[in-house]
C-alpha cells in the first residue's frame, strides 16, 4: 500500500481478529468462519491449519454464505461469516435482513477491508453504504472497532454475545489508541478526551486522526472532546446527551455521509436537542487514489477535522 | 416402521387441505394453488418420515424441514399444527392483525419453523447450513427442503447446489415441488427448468422423480439414503384437489369466494 500512514506502530486489525477467533476456536467447539473464497484477504490461515473441518469455504458466492452462516445457526453452531464487506453487505444484503436479522439467527458478520481500504481497485470494492444498509435492522449490534485491542474485545464479546452481530474491520493499518483504563461495551462509547466547547464523535479507522486533532485543537484554545462511538448500533444516546451539552457536534467516519454514523447522530440531535453538526465522510462514490488522496478530499485528516471543529463551534 | 402410516398421512393431507382453504377464505389472502401442490409432500415428511418431538421443536437432533416457498403458509402452518406444534385455535387469526400466522413463516412467532422464508432462494442456502452443521457435530438428523420450481430460477439455489454436491451432503434432500406454474405463467414458458434432473445430476445430486400427490412413492423417496446429495423432483399439481383449480395460474394467489369455497369444500372429502 502506498498510503501516507504506513508506518512504524501502526497494526493490521486482521492479525487481533484471527489471533482472537483461533483462541476462541480452540476452547469452544461451536465456533466456525465461512468465508467466500476469502481465506487470504480474511487472513484465516492460521484457522484453517488449525480447525480445517470448521472452516467452511463456499467459494465466490455471499448468498449462500450468509444462508450458510444461519443455517449453521440454526444447527447449534457460531458461525463468523467473514468477506470483503462491500460483498458482504452488498450482494447478500437480502440474506443479512431476512436469514440473519428477520429471523435473529446467532450468526457474526465480519466485514473485511471496509471503507475504501481498497482505494484504487474503486467504488465496486468499497465499503461505504454499509453503515446505511444495517443500521435499520436494529438487532445487528453494529461495531466499528478502532484499533486491535478493540477488534479483540469486539470479537469476544460477540462469541459470548447471543444474537446477530456485525463487526467492521479494515485492513489499513491504524495505531493503537491510547486512552488509559478503557472498558469495551457494546453501545457504551469511549470517552477518549474530555473537552467542553465540541464533541468529536468518531468510529474505527479515523478515531486516532479526532485524537490528534483534539490535541492540537487544545493547544490552539479550542476544548473537544472526543468520543469513540465503537458502536453504531445500538447508539449511545446517553453520551450523545453530553456531547449535545458541549454545543456543537463533529462526526467523523470512513464511510457514506448518508445514513452512516453522523446520520445517526444527527437523528438523535434534531429529535433531542438540536445542536450544530458537522459531518465528515465520503459524499458518494469515490474517484481512483490512494487512501490517502481518498482520505484527505474528504476532510478525514488532522487538519480536515481541526476545520470542521472550527466550523461546528461558529454555528453555535 | 410397524403400522402402515399411508392412511394416516392422507388423512391429515385432507385436512391441511381443508383447512388450508378455510382459513384463506377467511382472510381472503394466502396462495392456495401452491399450498396444495406442496400438501402431501409436507404430510408424508410430518406424519411418515421426520424425526421430530413438536413438544421439543428446539431438539437439537431433530430432523429440520425447511419451507424455502415461504408464501405457502397454509401448508405449512396446517402441517404444523396438525403436528402439534401449536394449538388449532391460533389458525383463524391467519394473516389478522397481530397474529403469529403471517403471511410468510416467521420463526420467532411458531414454533417449528426453522427460519424465516418468503423472499426465494433463501431456504436451500440455509438448509445447507443446517446439512454442514451435522456434518460438523456428528449429528446424524437429517435436513429437508422444499422449493417451488418457480424459484429454481433464483441463483441462490445453484450456488446452493454447487456447495452440497461438492462436499457430498448425504444428510440433505432438496425437494421440488414440480407443479410447472409460477405466478402467472408457465415455468418453461418464463426462464425454462428443464431438464432439472440433469441439471441436478450434473451438480453431484442424486436425482429422483416422483408423483408428488403419491404418498407411497414419496414415502420412498424421503426415507431412501444414499452417499450424495437427494433431489427429489415431485411432480405435482397446482391447485391439486379442487378441479377448477387445478392447473390454473390465477390460484397462485387466488382467494375463493363463497360458492368456490363451498364447492372445494364438498370436492376435498
């Protein structure tokens, strides 16, 4: 990858989230990963050397993944259903409402290379409706974990969860967050800066990049703070509560600026207490570049977030 | 088995049927054509084949069934029910506001159905899933499912079939409710099926036709056990039963008026 964040100290979350499911695999016997012929790019290797009988490889085909997936719920097991999450939530998105959601099967979907992790391949690899697809079936637990400790906490708790669950990862790598004493729940987001004249609400890949700009905003006088909204769905309203208290709102996400996290969050403000918010994401679909160039003709850069902070605390 | 179960199966075939119709009369909704091509085939496997427990339906030996023609929820909902699996006095509610029976399965809402069906092509995918699970845990149940030939059309059923027959699941049995009408034509006259018995064979199946309204022929089909994949292809009739619904394409979703519900009534005896 040729992205200006490879760096020393970054991570690839799909070593936490197989490292985390082997572990899992190796002391209960119903978990299982169904993949579309995505052994490699869902780096299930080591999986598959481990527990070839529970690694089932439908090849290039995500309807009967996702059927698969319930079918193997029905039969006792806890299935992860892993593929690019373009095709995961694209192609099967009628299998995710009906066999997943509709019937509440205990099955996982996990969203590889989400966003525009895959940059120049284009907009037909790109994941960033995926947020807007699910978030109306409200029994998927809708999480967007940040960095690998989070994707492995994600991944516990949706083996011991029961109920569908959606878990969306990337493949570009991301730091990991530093914010002491952190607890993972599930529809509890992190406070991962206090700050009182605006609320940066941001998810997975882009939280570390609200982190930095919090930091800088501090040193110039502007006080954000920052929330990680791991999960989308179900929405912290409690935090959003707070964040509305602070006067101004930017949300931040890899992903559409339609129905996505900054969507939600500005349901929840117009029906509660309206306040300024400023959305960052990608406005439909994205030219040839690297992530990079993606990234920052969006505003998803330090400096992008420091503006539309600025922009956010002046409609107040 | 002991006794001969054909007499029992017909019988409750001829009040699924019975039912069936009162209670699409009643709502003046439902797809009777459909339910009645898919009667006995859903009788045989209830009331002469299937290892189950209705007072259990979350047995994990279970044998499953799985109605993928969701829209066929007068079969299905008088199968069960004639199983035992919830009380008669919940049929009249068919498709009311609020009732358990709506107008597709709904797994959550009775007990016995295995999932949520309704849009096609969704049940061969998951009945897969049911077969691999076994497959996995060693549990020796068997899992069914029935489509209609219509939605043979689906591509999800040949992604389906392609998996099943490559890892050869003796465990499980498709079935094609062969009636040769979808909703408003002809099957071979929309996107033609035929050959489907070669088209099955060529995906690792192993393939059988049968009449679909003859209870001892399936009976035979459903019970034989082989080392691949069954398809059984179950000729049948749409609208089987009642002879001005017979064969005709407008019963796909018809509902009957009083005089065509008195005289189906005094035809299905």
């Amino acid at each position: 990858m040729s992205h200006a964040v490879e760096k020393a100290g970054l991570y690839d979350c799909r070593d936490a989230w197989v490292k985390t499911l082997c572990d899992l695999a190796a002391q209960d016997p119903r978990i299982c990963a169904v993949v579309n012929d995505s052994v490699g790019s869902s780096k299930l290797g080591a999986f598959q050397k481990a527990y070839p009988e529970r690694l089932i490889n439908v090849g290039i085909a995500e309807q009967v993944m996702v059927g698969v997936g319930a079918g193997l719920a029905n039969g006792g097991q806890v299935p992860f259903v892993s593929a690019a999450s373009c095709f995961l939530t694209g192609r099967a998105l009628e299998q995710v409402k009906a066999d997943v959601s509709y019937a509440g099967f205990n099955v996982k979907l996990v969203g590889q290379s989400s966003g525009v992790a895959y940059a120049e391949l284009g907009p037909t690899h790109h994941s960033i409706e995926d947020f807007a697809w699910l978030r109306p079936l409200k029994n998927i637990t809708l999480i967007v974990p940040a960095d690998p400790w989070e994707v492995e906490q994600a991944i516990r708790w949706a083996a011991a969860h029961e109920g569908p669950v959606y878990i969306r990862l990337s493949r570009m790598p991301v730091p990991a967050l530093e914010i002491p004493g952190r607890v993972f729940t599930p529809g509890r987001a992190t406070l991962a800066r206090q700050g009182s004249d605006v609320t940066l609400i941001a998810c997975g890949t882009v939280v570390h990049l609200a982190m930095t700009a919090a930091e800088e905003l501090a040193s110039e006088g502007l006080s954000a703070r920052v929330l990680n909204m791991h999960t989308i769905n179900p929405l912290d309203e409690a935090a959003l509560h707070e964040a509305s208290k602070t006067g101004a709102i930017v949300t931040v996400e890899e992903a559409h600026l339609r129905g996505g996290l900054g969507g939600a969050v500005a349901e929840f403000t117009a029906s509660h207490k309206p306040v300024p918010v400023e959305r960052l994401g990608f406005d439909g679909f994205q030219p040839t570049g690297d992530l990079a160039h993606l990234f920052a003709r969006s505003g998803l850069t330090v400096a992008g977030i420091k503006a539309a902070a600025r922009r956010a605390v002046a409609r107040k | 088995m002991q006794n001969d179960p054909i007499p029992l199966i017909r019988a409750r075939a001829l009040w699924m049927r019975r039912t069936a119709f009162t209670m699409v009369h009643r709502a003046q909704l439902g797809h009777p054509g459909g339910d009645f091509s898919a009667t006995d085939i859903l009788a045989t496997l209830y009331f002469g084949v299937m290892r189950h427990d209705p007072a259990r339906p979350a047995w994990e030996d279970r044998d499953r069934f799985i109605m993928s023609k969701g829209h066929a929820t007068g079969a299905i909902y008088t199968a069960l029910c004639a199983a035992g699996y919830f009380p008669e006095d919940w049929l009249p509610s068919y498709m009311q506001n609020g009732s358990p029976l709506n107008g597709h399965p709904n797994r959550n809402y009775v007990p016995g159905v295995e999932t949520n069906t309704g849009p096609l092509g969704h049940g061969f995918p998951v009945a897969l899933g049911i077969a691999i699970a076994g497959q996995i845990t060693g549990r020796d149940y068997r899992t069914y499912v029935l489509t209609g030939d219509g939605e043979q059309q689906e591509g999800s059923n040949w992604e389906a079939a392609m998996v099943a027959g490559h890892r050869r699941l003796a465990n499980l049995t498709l079935i094609i409710d062969r009636n040769r009408l979808q909703q408003g034509a002809g099957t071979e006259e929309t996107s033609g099926l035929d050959p489907l018995d070669k088209k099955y064979e060529a995906f690792g199946f192993e393939v059988q036709m049968v009449d679909g309204h003859d209870v001892s022929a399936l009976l035979g089909a459903l019970t034989a056990k082989g080392d691949r994949p069954r398809c059984i292809i179950a000729n049948t009739v749409k609208g089987k039963g009642v002879s001005f619904m017979e064969n005709v394409a407008k019963w796909h979703h018809g509902v009957p008026n009083d005089a065509e519900f008195a005289q189906a009534m005094a035809e299905l005896v």
